[in-house]
C-alpha cells in the first residue's frame, strides 16, 4: 500500500519535472528560463531525498544538501548576471 | 538600545558565542551522531568558523536571546506556517482554474523593523507566502509584487501582508 | 503504520510540487511564473522530507537541516531573479510582460 | 529553431531517458577487480568510502597530478585575467556598481556563508565515510567565496594569502607522502597513523588529513580562479 502511494507520488513529481522543463525549453526570456531551472532544482532536493528513503541510505542525504547549496547559488549568479544587463 | 547593555557583552563575542551555539547545533544534525571525537571536531571546526566570521559579519552581534524574545519567535513560527499553508492553498485554486484570471500589481508595503535579520525575516516571510513577491527593500519601503489585485484596496493588501508577522519578529529581533 | 501515513504526506507533497510545476507552465508571464514555481516547491518539498523523517525518525535532524536550508535560499534566489526581472524590464522595454496595475504610488495611496 | 519542433524533439529526449530510466536496476554482481577492491580497501584502509581509499591510497599519486593539473589552471586563469584585474578601468568598475545587490542578498549571504562554509568543512572532514571528500568538499569552500562575490561588490579576494594557504596545503600533502615512504610501505601510504575503529571520524589512517589539505588546496584554487573571473 505504501509503496504503491510512494509510486504515485514519484510519477506527480515526474510530471511536474515535466511540465517544468517544457517551460524551460519554451520560456521566452531568459528569466523565464531561470525560474524554471529554479523550481526543477528544488523539485530535484525532494527526489533525491526520496531516493534515499527508497534506497535505505542515509549518506544519500548529503547529496540533496550539497545539490541545495549549489542550485542555490547557480541562480543567484544568473540573476546577478542578469541585473548587471547585457 | 537600552542603558542595560553597558554591561553587556561585547558586540563581537556575544555574535561569536551565538554563531558558534548555532553551527554546533547544525554540525550536530548534520553528522547526526554524538561520538565524542564527532562532537570535539564540529565543536572545534565551530569555533574556528565562528571567530572568522562573527567579527566580519556584523549581523551576528545584533542577536539577543531571552524568554520572551523566544516565546515571540514562536509566535512568528507559527503564524508564518499559518500564513504558507493558507497562501499555497489560494495558490492551487489559481493554478487549477480553467482560465487564469489574475491582474498582477506592485505595491510598495512600510516596514518599521530596524535590525537586518528582522528585515531578512519579513522579506523571506512575504516572499514565501505565495501571491506576493518582495521585488526590492529599500529604507523602510518594499516593493512587492502581487499575483491578483482584483477588486481590492492595495493599500489595505499591503498592511495585510505584514500583520501577524512583523509585530512577533520586532518583539523578536527589534 | 507510521509508513502509510508518511507515504501520505510525501504525496501531499508531491500533488504541491506538481502544482508548482502546471503554474510554472500556464501562469503569463515572468513574475508570475516566478511566485507559482519557485513557492509551492518550498511547501511541496517540506512535506516530502516530513514524510520521509516519518518513515526513518533516526533521520530528521539531517532531514530538517535541508528543510531549513531550503527555507532559507528560495525566497533569497526567487527575489533576486526577480528584482533582476524588473530591472531588465525598464532597461531594454518589454523583454519581461508585466501587467503593472498603476504605478506604486498611484496604487498604494497617500 | 522553430517553436514546433521543439516538441518532437522533447518527446525524443523523454522516449531516450525515459528507456533508460526504465531498464536501469542496480548492479548485484560486480566485476572482480571491483569486488577485490571493495573488500580490499576497508580492511586494508579502513575506510568504509570505497572511492576515496582507492583515490587517497592506491591512486593518491594520480590525485596528486590532479590537484597539480587545478593549481595549473589557476594560474594560467590568474595569468590571463591578472593583469585585467588590476587597472582600474573606470568603465568596468562603474558598470558593476550599477546596480548593487539588495539588502535581502547581501543580509541572506551574512547568514548563509557561515552555513556554506560549515557544510564544506563538514564533507572535507567525512570524505573517508560518506560521500565526498577533497575535491567536493574544496568546491563547496570555494562556492563560499562565490557567494562573497555575488553579494558583496566591494569584497576583494585576497589572492596573497590563498596562494599560501594552498602552497601550504601543497607542502603538507608531500610531507604525508614521504611520511609515508619513512613509516609505512610507500609514497602517500596513509598506515602511518592507526587506523582507529572503523566508521569512526577518525580512522582510516591519514585519510582524513590528506583530505582537509586536498580539500584547503582546491578551495584555494578555485577561489582564485573566480576572484580573477569577476573583474
């Protein structure tokens, strides 16, 4: 039964990743395209930590954590690349 | 300030000792184990990350912990959870209408906190709380965007966004 | 049973992070879509490491740790891109559409 | 590229990825010398990390031209870039003042490099036990400094005192090598400490120690290579 909802809830996530990248190839600036990247970042934290817990490994952990760290500032740098204009 | 913090700590050490409670504490959750030599190396690597960066960071040193400050950071921890659930829930209802019919708006919403953290805190707070969107703070003013302004005052949209959250967290940080 | 309702709320999570995706994909225009996507992702993924500290206890400390972090980034970067978005906008004329309902001072009154 | 073919060749890349995610399953059975390798390296090393061991043992030398490879590229960015740096070319410094980055930024970067930094320290320390170690623990030091610099205009990376630290690092990593040779069985042979109970903190011989140089001396190189970027 668990497992089952856990599958259902894995394939929701995909399809928002979906969705998600469909703007990321559609979005017509290049703010769009970021905040797209943005969210399909943090939506990338969760399935990681989900494939830890389907995994059983703790140390998986560390990853999302690391990803966090880095996705973050990828789109501080873009945005701050952005604002100083072409 | 009050006249009780002549005899406070000095502004450096007091942000030494808070940042380093607080990295110990993230250290700890992060190993998640409480072997001695685990809690000696986080403490030690703490201390020295602490002593780097409290001196250059002066937000650290604007930090002052007692009952009540604690009481009203709760209080702002529970109305901004309040206030996620309640926003991301509108959020959905526009987000799986047929037609999105939504008449995007910038206000400009006054602040009278003082303290850098206490600003971060607001901003952070109306940012996350979906339907508004801090676009710039400047002085006491934010300008914040907002996903629907249909039929509504905004200036009364603006002091909304702050009530429940700014009155804790200037109890909280000043 | 601790399983199943933890199982619940990853999918509670899940349905949030879907939605931020579907208003990544239809709201019109830049800030918009910057408020839909980068914000239910926030409450979406919150719920999913909630469920996954339900089925493993021994992991929440760690699980809150990226919580908190994740609290404490995505407002900063989703203002930052933002704020990068209106000035884009005044500089070169319309590279972001935005509906703007009156100027600031107009709208927000005396 | 049109608008509409964009979408065939989404579907193409999902059909791709999609087989791919679908057929994968984790590998039971692994090839002998990765079976003598993973039962090798914990009871010879003492580290429950497989790819660490063989990084910081077995191939510590190739790491070592690897570290040398970076501390190449840093100085060739440093040799391109240097000079750039330095003149103050009133156009570039007025167009990155132009336009500061906000309260909110600079304040989120106050509160998060601490964090940044501890998280770095944090995966250095426990390369030998989780994933990680040097190389990914020194990019998240130098993330550190990036963040500085996207939020601090006026911060200046102070390239004398990273290129001691990282030359230091560089020379404690050899003297562990000859250590090495002296005391145990060859070149960077990490025996030289006790290997300590394992999965503790502080085991594996000098694994740990070879770590936090290697992850110092990346961060430093990578720190200089984005002070020089920013100009």
């Amino acid at each position: 039964m668990a497992e089952t909802i856990l599958l259902a809830a894995a394939a929701l996530i995909f399809l928002g990743v979906v969705l998600g990248v469909l703007r990321l190839v559609l979005g017509p600036t290049a703010v769009d395209r970021v905040a797209a990247i943005d969210m399909l970042t943090i939506t990338s934290i969760s399935l990681i930590a989900l494939y830890a817990l389907v995994a059983g490994r703790f140390i998986y952990l560390d990853v999302a954590l690391v990803y966090g760290v880095l996705s973050f500032l990828a789109v501080l740098a873009v945005a701050r690349y952005l604002e100083r204009g072409p | 300030m009050s006249s009780r913090d002549v005899n406070a700590t000095p502004f450096a050490l007091r942000g030494f000792v808070w940042l380093w409670l607080l990295l110990v504490a993230i250290w700890l959750a992060v190993s998640s184990t409480f072997a001695v030599e685990s809690v000696l190396a986080g403490a030690l690597i703490s201390a020295a990350l602490a002593a780097f960066f409290a001196r250059r960071f002066d937000i650290w040193g604007g930090i002052r912990v007692s009952p009540g400050r604690v009481y009203h950071f709760l209080l702002y921890t529970g109305a901004f959870l309040r206030e996620l659930v309640h926003a991301n829930i509108a959020m959905m209802r526009y987000v799986y209408a047929p037609r999105i019919q939504i008449e995007p708006g910038i206000v400009t919403v006054k602040t009278r906190l003082k303290s850098p953290i206490g600003r971060l805190a607001l901003a952070n707070s109306i940012s996350l709380t979906p339907g508004s969107l801090v676009l710039d703070l400047e002085g006491d003013e934010m300008l914040v965007h907002c996903l629907d302004l249909r039929g509504a005052d905004p200036s009364e949209v603006a002091r909304g966004m702050t009530r429940g959250i700014e009155a804790p967290l200037e109890k909280t940080f000043g | 049973m601790t399983e199943l309702i933890g199982s619940i709320v990853i999918l509670i999570g899940a349905v949030f992070l879907f939605s931020a995706g579907l208003g990544m994909f239809r709201m019109p225009d830049a800030f918009t879509r910057i408020q839909a996507g980068t914000k239910a992702t926030t409450l979406g993924n919150t719920l999913v490491l909630i469920g996954i500290a339900l089925y493993f206890p021994s992991w929440s400390l760690k699980l809150l740790i990226i919580a908190y972090f994740v609290f404490m980034t995505n407002p900063i970067s989703s203002h930052a891109l933002a704020r990068a978005a209106y000035g884009l906008q005044g500089r070169c004329g319309g590279g972001v559409r935005l509906e703007t309902a009156g100027t600031p001072d107009e709208r927000s009154g005396p | 590229m049109p608008r509409a073919a964009v979408i065939p060749l989404l579907v193409a890349l999902g059909v791709v990825f999609g087989s791919v995610a679908i057929n994968y399953s984790e590998r039971t059975v692994l090839p002998p010398l990765a079976e003598a390798y993973v039962e090798m390296v914990p009871r010879e090393l003492g580290a429950p990390n497989v790819i660490t061991g063989i990084l910081l043992n077995y191939r510590a030398f190739d790491t070592l031209g690897e570290v040398a490879v970076l501390f190449m590229v840093a100085a060739g960015v440093g040799l391109l870039l240097g000079g750039r740096a330095k003149t103050d070319d009133p156009d570039e410094t007025q167009r990155t003042a132009a336009v500061p980055p906000s309260e909110i930024v600079r304040h989120g970067a106050d509160i998060l490099v601490p964090l940044v930094a501890l998280f770095a320290a944090y995966i250095v320390v426990h390369g030998h036990l989780g994933p990680g170690g040097g190389f990914q623990g020194g990019a998240v030091a130098a993330s550190c400094i990036l963040l500085l610099v996207l939020a601090k205009p006026e911060y200046r990376v102070k390239f004398a005192q990273l290129s001691v630290m990282e030359s230091l690092a560089g020379l404690l990593i050899v003297l562990l090598g000859v250590a090495g040779i002296v005391f145990a069985g060859g070149f960077l042979d990490n025996r030289i400490l006790p290997l300590g109970e394992f999965g503790a903190l502080f085991s594996a011989g000098a694994i740990p120690l070879l770590s936090v140089f290697l992850g110092a001396k990346v961060g430093c190189e990578l720190s200089v290579i984005i002070g020089r970027f920013r100009a």
